[in-house]
C-alpha cells in the first residue's frame, strides 16, 4: 500500500475551500441584493429551490435554512419536475436553480418553463456567463471560478463548498430583514436543545386556577389549608381587582408560626413579603432561573408586557429544572 499523505491532502483540500470562500465574500456585491429584495418580495408565493447532483443537494439545504429562518420554501426534485412535478410551480413563484456550469440537461425544462410564465422569477446561481441558465435568469448571482480540489479537479468541492455558504448568507441576510426573533425560530423548531434554550417563562408557568391566590385580609389558618391543598409551597396575595402585594412560602409560614402566639387568627398581609418579584411571560426560563438563584429564591410571579401588578402566572425552580434547562 502506497504511503499517501492524507495530513497533507486533507490540508490542501481545505485551503482550496478557504480560497473558493475569500473569492466568493469578494463577489457579494448588488447582485446579493436583488436577490435577497426578490425573496423578501415574494408575498403571495413559495421560494422553490432545485439542482441536479451535488448541487441538488445544496439546493436542498438551501430550502431548509430558509424555511426554518421565516421563508417558506421546498425543493424541487430536478428529474421528477418533468414528469409532472413541474406542476408544484405556480405563478408568484421564485425558482432558485443551483448549476455549477448552468447547462444541466435536467434544469432546461424547468428554466423553459419559467421562462413561460412572466410572474414567476427565476434566480439563477451559476459561475458560467455562457450558460442557458445565466442568459434566462430574472436574476442572477454569478459564482466566482473555483478549484476543486482532487485528481483531475473534477470533483465538486470547492463549488459546493461555496454554494452553501451563499446559501446561508441569502437565508440569515432575509431573515435580519424580517426581524426573525428567538421567539419565531422557536415556533419553527419545537423538538431540540435549540427548542429547550429558547423555552419562557410562559412555556413553563403554572397558570389559571392552579395559581394560590388568596386575598390579603385572609387568616393565617385559612392559608394554610390552601398551601397544603394546592401543593406549590408558596401563595399568591392579591387586594382586590387581582392586584399582587405580596408572596408567601411555605418556609415564610413556618418562621411566623414559631414567632407569633395567635398564628392562627393572623392576617396574611401583615406577614407577607411586600412587592414580589415579577418576570414577563416572554423571559427566557434560563434567564428566570438565573435571577432566582441569585436572589435565593424558588418561585416568581410572571406578568405580561407591563403590568407587572397583575400576575397571570407562577414560575417555580422546579417546573424549570424538569426541563432540562439550567
């Protein structure tokens, strides 16, 4: 066997992609733009991605970075699209085709039938200007030459290489204009670690009629049975009109119980901690389980937009950690 240098190879296989890389950051130019401003324009239709080969593949990932970043989008299968899935293309459409040399035999019916219909932009990404698909494209971004790396410099690697990073750009520059939250990325992946960083405080809270909300003229006998029924080691003491003063754990209730004589007759307002901390419904629970460990606490009153007097939920340390997020 041969002593092939696979350090070696596999160093200039790299290199090669990293130069196919600089050459393409140096040819995002306005080109870019129109095509970000087509995608973005697209209101009433679908951002259709297709290749053939590797660059098929590509397209593929295209499709699926931009649907998970706010851009509805498929890929078409190159081969299939002319026995009949040409019809999943319908007017408002934007048909993204990925070719390396821009003459592949399986695009042309899909470029011809695009060309048809004047309500349906065509982007073409291609490093060839003499191409059918650089001359019939709407818009187009013409890729930077790149070595591919291998015997004969024939296999694609480098190209691909800067395929997908364009791909990426396109996505991430479409979705900072539509101001794409965590919120939003969220909605699109519910399953994954991704999904647990990026769960709130309103995932997570004990809400409606779990809440232990007692009134603050209620005796401490009282509360006492309402602790121990509803199980959360802590109660909610509102005046009237549903507005929080105060909060009272079970561990507060054991302190007064060894401090006052006539516990049992005692008013909940005059035992309670005063103006409870408040997150809003949209806080990261990470983030609300950093605050309660700073401030050596299990539970916080959660509110919405502003109100931070009107609390619509309770947040406990435990709720948080049975999640998985810490």
């Amino acid at each position: 066997m041969r002593n092939i240098k696979s350090k070696k190879i596999g160093r200039d296989v790299i290199s090669l992609e990293i130069d196919a890389l600089k050459k393409l950051k140096a040819s995002i130019n306005q080109s870019f733009d129109n095509v970000v401003k087509t995608i973005l324009n697209c209101k009433n239709g679908k951002v259709i991605t297709s290749g053939v080969g590797k660059s098929g593949i590509i397209a593929k990932k295209w499709s699926a970075t931009l649907s998970s970043t706010g851009t509805p989008s498929f890929f078409l299968d190159a081969s299939n699209a002319s026995h009949g899935d040409m019809g999943q293309i319908t007017s408002n459409d934007i048909v993204i085709l990925l070719s390396n040399s821009g003459e592949s035999e399986e695009l042309k019916n899909i470029i011809q039938y695009c060309s048809r219909n004047k309500y349906i932009k065509l982007i073409g990404i291609t490093s060839k200007k003499e191409s059918i698909l650089y001359r019939n494209s709407n818009i187009v971004f013409l890729m930077p030459f790149s070595k591919e790396a291998g015997l004969g410099k024939i296999v694609p690697t480098s190209s691909t290489t800067s395929q997908l990073a364009l791909g990426d750009a396109i996505a991430i520059a479409c979705m900072n204009h539509k101001n794409f939250t965590n919120f939003d990325f969220k909605k699109f992946h519910p399953s994954g670690s991704l999904s647990v960083k990026l769960k709130t405080v309103g995932d997570l809270m004990i809400k409606g009629k779990k809440i232990p909300v007692v009134k603050e003229d209620i005796k401490m006998k009282k509360a006492l049975k309402i602790i121990s029924r509803k199980k959360l080691g802590v109660l909610i003491v509102q005046k009237s009109f549903g507005k929080t003063v105060g909060i009272v754990t079970d561990g507060d209730l054991k302190r007064i119980a060894q401090k006052y004589n006539k516990f049992d007759d005692l008013e909940i307002k005059k035992v309670m901690t005063k103006s409870p901390l408040s997150v809003d419904e949209n806080t990261l629970a990470a983030s609300a389980l950093s605050l309660m460990n700073s401030k050596k606490i299990t539970s916080l009153c959660v509110h919405k937009s502003k109100n931070k007097k009107r609390t619509i939920g309770i947040i406990h340390m435990h709720d948080i950690l049975r999640s998985n997020i810490n």
